[in-house]
C-alpha cells in the first residue's frame, strides 16, 4: 500500500502558507503517519521557517526538496511562488534520505562516495531514487552553475545500473542562488536524495517536443559543457548560420540537440552564456567531442504533446495495473515558452491520469531515461513523468 498526500498552498505569506498546507496535510492524512516527503517551494520563501513547522508536526519524517520556477500539483495545478508538500505512507515501502554536499568540488567522487556510504547505511534493496541537486549555488557571493551531467555520473556509479533515479535540479536565480532541502535543514551547493525500497513499482517516461533542425554536424572542440568549435567553425558562427547576430535569449529559444553515439537519441542542451571574443558558447551539460549535434525548435503546440508522450511512455511501463501517485518534473524554460498556456501542461497530464494524487515542479535540468535505453540523464526542456505505486 502506498497513501500520498499532497497540500498545495496559495498563500503569499510563508507563516501562513505552511499553516495552510500542514492544515490540509492533517485533514487527508487522519490517523496515518507519514514516513517520507518531497517539499516544493519558490525562491522567496522563508524555507527555514518552513522545514521548522513541518519538523514540529512530523518530527521522524525523511524529507527532501528543492527551490523551483514553478509549482504543480493535484490541488491547485500550476502555480509560481507556492508551497507544495507530498507526503507518503506505507507498510511495506521503506525510505532513506541522503545528501552530498559541496557537490561543486570533486563533483563524481564526492556524489559517488556519498550515496555509496546512505547505501551501506540503509541496507536494503533500493527500487528508486529522487533527487533534486543544485544547479546555481551562490558560493562565496558568487553564483556559478553547476556540471549537472557530473552530478549524475557520480550519483549512478554510486548506485549502480539496477536503481531507477529520477527528479529534477533545484531551480533558482543569479541573485539569490538555488536552495535545497534535507529533512529539516536548508542547503546550497548539495544534492538530496531520497532511495525507496521494499515492493514499489514506477515507472518514468521523458519527451520534450524538440524536433532537430538545420544541418547535422559534430563538436570538434569542447572542454565539458563548454564548446568552441562545432564542424570548422566556432560555436557561435555555427549558431549565427542560421540566426544572425544573436544574444543568449535567442540562442536559447534553439537548444542544441545531442545526439547519442548511435544516433538513434537525443538529449537537449541549452544556453548558458556566450563568450564573443573565444566564440564560444557554455551548455547546461557536458557535450563531448566528437558527438554529433542539431539545433532544434518547438511550437507551444508541440511541447504540450510531449506531455500526452511522456505520460503515455510511463504508463506503457508500469509494471503493475494500478499506480497511486504522480510526481512530475517539467522544465523551467518550457514554463518560459509556453506563457499562458503552461496550466495546459497539467490539464494534459490529467486527462490520462484524472484520479491520482499530483506533485511536481519546474526545474533547471529533468532526470530520467534516454529513450528506450536504460541509462538516466540530465535532460533540458523536457517533461518528466514518474508512476508510483505497490499494485
């Protein structure tokens, strides 16, 4: 059995919001206590006075949680600035959070030595992982993105091929940074994650209604998600070919597709900032040499049927007849590209899952699966779709 509960509140004041949402929690949760949670809040938020009021009402939970550029959930779909908080039940599920910190230094084998360490810890058989790491830590007052695909490469060696990991990274600004959460403690530079075991069945599907443009060719010189050249020319002449003079916004609205060494996959990358005087161009994630690459575009349109794609994907491979829960993480700039229409996203979501309890949040960089590969990656302007369940 696994009981979800999700509390969503709309309220502008921190005090009162958490009141709000631990009020709903108690009315949906009567007699159960919750073992674990997934906290989802905005930037502005006082997040030390959120985790305090949630440590007073469910002292033993084992949570976690991020800072986001957008809420979503089953109680009042899409939202900016608000709290939500999912909280689980079970009998037979047992869950165990963890956190690497200072994830910007020695980034692989710190995330590997970390969850390695929560692993012999837990000692159990581990069916998913969620994670939420930071993306743009103010360290030292300055805010310096993070490698995100570093982040991943360490957290699956730590885990190994057999564990399901899927989240997405704490979203947040260039003035305030990002902020994650464990249990009660509010953190940057740092990735919690929460591992599930016992009889939990998920499944996750991933689509981000991208479609490559313009011709395909390969990066010839980059230093991990830095790339100077692509074919004979610099990055941004590559990009100039086909836009003109252009800033970072509107390289951005053309995410740079990167294809796996099969060709058969892509993941998205999008820009970061942009170097004139080298010509080059710095991605969310890394984009090795020799890998063959793409601009690509979307309509509004076409990323709302990446949403029917990644829902029907997970429920394609549910393992069982019956999920009871629904997290979801979907990207911060498709929030951007879709305006007014971004509620549509949720709307879409439902209509296939009209029942089931809904959480998510809007991320700077998706985690899930690659196609139909088993290999889980960062990914950007996609929707990630998580089924939950023990039938």
């Amino acid at each position: 059995m696994l009981k979800t509960v999700i509390a969503h509140s709309l309220e502008l004041d921190t005090s009162d919001a958490i009141e709000d949402v631990i009020r709903q929690s108690q009315e949906q949760l009567k007699d159960d206590n919750p073992q674990a949670g997934l906290l989802f809040a905005g930037i502005d938020h006082d997040h030390s006075l959120i985790l305090k009021r949630i440590k007073e009402e469910y002292p033993e939970i084992q949570l976690i949680g991020g800072t986001t550029g957008g809420e979503l959930s089953s109680v009042h779909g899409v939202t900016n600035e608000s709290i939500v908080l999912a909280l689980f039940c079970s009998d037979d599920l047992y869950f165990k959070t963890g956190l690497a910190e200072r994830i910007s230094e020695d980034t692989v084998n710190n995330l590997e030595n970390t969850v390695e360490r929560a692993k012999s810890d837990f000692n159990r058989n581990i069916r998913l992982c969620i994670t939420f790491p930071s993306s743009i830590p103010l360290i030292d007052g300055v805010c310096t993105p993070s490698n995100s695909d570093e982040v991943m490469s360490g957290l699956i060696s730590g885990l190994g091929d057999s564990v399901q990991v899927v989240g997405g990274c704490s979203f947040g600004n260039y003035e305030k940074g990002d902020f994650q959460f464990y249990n009660f403690g509010v953190y940057t530079d740092s990735a919690p994650f929460l591992f599930i075991s016992g009889s939990l069945l998920s499944s996750i599907g991933v689509d981000n209604g991208y479609r490559p443009i313009g011709k395909k060719n390969r990066v010839t010189h980059s230093d991990k998600n830095k790339i100077f050249k692509i074919g004979d020319q610099s990055a941004l002449a590559f990009y100039e070919h086909y836009l003109g003079k252009s800033d970072v916004q509107g390289i951005t609205e053309f995410p740079l597709a990167v294809f796996d060494s099969s060709e058969d996959h892509y993941v998205l990358r999008g820009a970061m900032s942009i170097d004139e005087k080298q010509g080059s161009i710095l991605f969310s994630g890394n984009v090795p040499e020799g890998l063959t690459v793409q601009l690509s575009h979307t309509t509004r349109d076409q990323l709302l049927e990446s949403v029917h794609n990644s829902v029907n994907s997970a429920l394609s491979r549910y393992p069982g007849s019956k999920p009871s829960a629904v997290l979801c993480f979907s990207c911060g700039g498709r929030n951007w590209m879709l305006g007014t229409r971004v509620k549509e996203e949720y709307e879409v979501l439902k209509k296939y899952l009209p029942d089931l309890p809904v959480a998510g949040f809007y991320a700077a960089g998706e985690i899930g699966l690659l196609g139909n590969v088993k290999d889980y990656f960062i990914h950007n302007y996609s929707f990630v779709s998580l089924l939950m369940g023990t039938e």
